[in-house]
C-alpha cells in the first residue's frame, strides 16, 4: 500500500556562529507530513522554524537524518518576491517559460492560475500597481502552477494587516481544496495554526525540536471555527503551555 506520509526522522541541524562556537538548532527532529492535508509547524521565533523549512527545500544542508519530502516542492515566503520589471502574468508565467512550455500552453494555464486567485483582471499590472495582499496571491499562483508534489510556506502572511491575513488564510484554503495539494506552513501565530492545519507541530527553543504533536479536531475548515468554545479553548491551552 501506498504510504501516505513523506517522514523526517532524527534531524539534526548545527550552525556555526560568527564567534565559531557551533550551536545546534535542532539535534532529533522527527515528523510525519500527511499527503493531502495541511500541517502546521507552530513556534516562537528563533525555534528552528524556517531553518527545518529550507531543509526540507533543499536550500540548506544537515548533520544526520533521514527526510522522505519529494525533490519536486514549492515555495512561497514572506516576502513574495516578484520580480518588479515583470507583469503579474509574465511572473507567473516565469518558471513555465524556463521549463519551455509553449507559449499557448502557458497561457491556459496562466488564465486558469490567475482565476483561482481572482487577479485575472490585473494580469498586465506591475508588482508596484498592487497591495501586499495581491502580491502574496501571484507568488501563489506562481509556485503552484508549477505543481509541485508539496507546498512549503514560511510565514507567507506575517507582513499583512489583520484583515488581509484572514483573506490570504481563506483563499489558501480554497486552493488546497481545489487543488488537493500536500502543505507545510510555518507560523508562529496560534490561530493560524488552528485555522489552517489538519495536524500542528509545536517547536520548543532550540535545540529541542518538536515539543508535542497535536491533531486539529474539527473537520470543516472555516473562519467561523475562531467563534467556537472548542477553538477558544485549544488556543488557549497552545499559549499556556
């Protein structure tokens, strides 16, 4: 039977400071990632966040381990990246092109990609014409068009005002169940966590890794679950323990 988990186990990660004194960010980090849904690793800054993200991207090295997250992965980060000479088609269109797919073949695609995050009107605009929220949902459309087996995304909605956060969380939502798609977040906003993922990993400061594993009990994935005593109560049990 297929297995229907990519795994990390005993991950071990040192830095080697300005001073040279090595300091370990993480010595046995171990996790499963479940195709399909979405899993969130929740910490406070400093804890080994986006360093175990630009592992699993490959953007950085390891001491020992095993990983099993496929070569074929996306990423979006906080800040999106655009290339500001670029159209926002011609941006989501740029990994398209280096893969040489034909010009007509892009473009269906690039119509389809720009209509799941509603900016099939602004195609000709430049990154500079668009607020942050825009930007973040064409660097979106840039990594998924590309269909990666998983999606990686380092705090993609950190810089946004509260109310375009919440938008840029429903809209990755619509996505995932449009699109099926395998997503690791990395956060250190609870709620986000909770609104997001099927499982969450909470991180403890380093060297310790993943402090417990939590498995998000609702089903039906929502903004309105942030009004629910059973959503208060989870929330609260994350900030106080």
């Amino acid at each position: 039977m297929e297995d229907k988990m990519y795994r990390v186990e005993h991950l071990k990660k040192t830095f080697q400071s300005a001073n040279g004194n090595r300091v370990q960010v993480f010595h046995d980090l171990s996790m499963d990632i479940q195709k399909g849904k979405i899993t969130a690793v929740l910490g406070p800054s400093g804890c080994g966040k986006s360093t175990l993200l630009n592992i699993l991207a490959r953007f950085e090295s390891y001491e020992s381990g095993t990983i099993s997250i496929p070569n074929n992965v996306g990423v979006v980060f906080q800040s999106p990246a655009l290339f500001p000479w670029l159209t926002v088609e011609q941006n989501v269109a740029y990994g398209l092109k280096r893969r040489g797919i034909r010009k007509k073949e892009r473009k269906d695609q690039i119509v389809k990609y720009l209509q799941l995050v509603q900016l099939e009107e602004y195609a000709a605009y430049y990154p500079s014409e668009l607020s942050g929220g825009m930007q973040q949902r064409v660097a979106l459309a840039r990594t998924l068009i590309l269909h990666p087996e998983v999606l990686l995304m380092d705090e993609p909605f950190s810089a946004l005002d509260p109310k375009l956060r919440v938008q840029m969380q429903q809209l990755t939502l619509e996505l995932w169940k449009e699109l099926g798609q395998t997503i690791l977040i990395v956060t250190h906003d609870v709620e986000e966590a909770l609104i997001l993922a099927d499982t969450i990993y909470v991180m403890e400061e380093c060297p310790e890794g993943i402090r417990k594993k939590i498995e998000v009990p609702w089903q039906e994935k929502c903004d309105l679950i942030r009004n629910t005593k059973e959503f208060f109560e989870l929330k609260n049990s994350l900030l106080n323990n």
